[in-house]
C-alpha cells in the first residue's frame, strides 16, 4: 500500500482518464459553480485512490439534470471515464450548498467489457 499519493503509481491509462476527469470538474467549477473556494484532497487506499474536488459555490439539483435530457453531457463523460478504468464517480450537490465530486479509481487498469 502506498503510504502517500506521493508514492502512487498510476497506471498510464487511469492517470489520463483521471487528468481529464479532473480537468472537466474544475471546468465545470469555472463556468457554472460561481465559486471563491475550490479543494481538490487526493486520499490512497491500498488498491486505490480517491479525489474529491469540492467547491463552495451555488450547487444544483442533480435530480433536475436527470429528468431533463439524462446527464449533463461533462458528468456523463466523466462517469464514463472512470467507468472505463474500473473506477467510479459520485457526485453530491443543491441549490446553495456547492458541490463535490469523488472519483475513485484503482492504481491499475481495470478496463470495462461492455
């Protein structure tokens, strides 16, 4: 187990995937959240790593994309991409209250056979 993320090694496919998962939460942040505050908090596990990315910003109702055209397009992208790396994506949110969004990925590939 690592005992830091310092000392993770990701495979190459999840650091991408991953990177541009990231990269789509803080762009999603710039241009819709309205926020002074952003964390991004890496934690390891012993097959795994989690990123949480949170902002204080003015949040919305997850429940409202759904019944509209299913996901917005960028959360769906990112789910996807987690999913294809054996990994996961939660997203917790409401009108005033910010948002956060957890990735979990593993250290290796884990690629989806759908």
């Amino acid at each position: 187990k690592p005992e830091s993320v310092h000392e993770c090694r990701l495979d190459p496919l999840v650091a991408a995937q991953l990177l541009a998962i990231l990269q789509e939460a803080l762009t999603n942040i710039r241009k819709h959240a309205n926020a002074q505050l952003v964390e991004v908090k890496f934690e390891t596990e012993p097959s795994w790593v989690n990123v949480t990315v949170q902002d204080d910003g003015q949040g919305f109702d997850p429940g409202a994309l759904i019944g509209t055209s299913g996901e917005h397009f960028g959360l769906r992208v990112m789910r996807e991409r987690a999913n294809e790396i054996g990994g996961e994506l939660s997203l917790r949110s409401g009108p005033g209250k910010g948002t956060q969004v957890v990735v979990r990925v593993p250290l290796e590939a884990r690629r989806s056979h759908d």
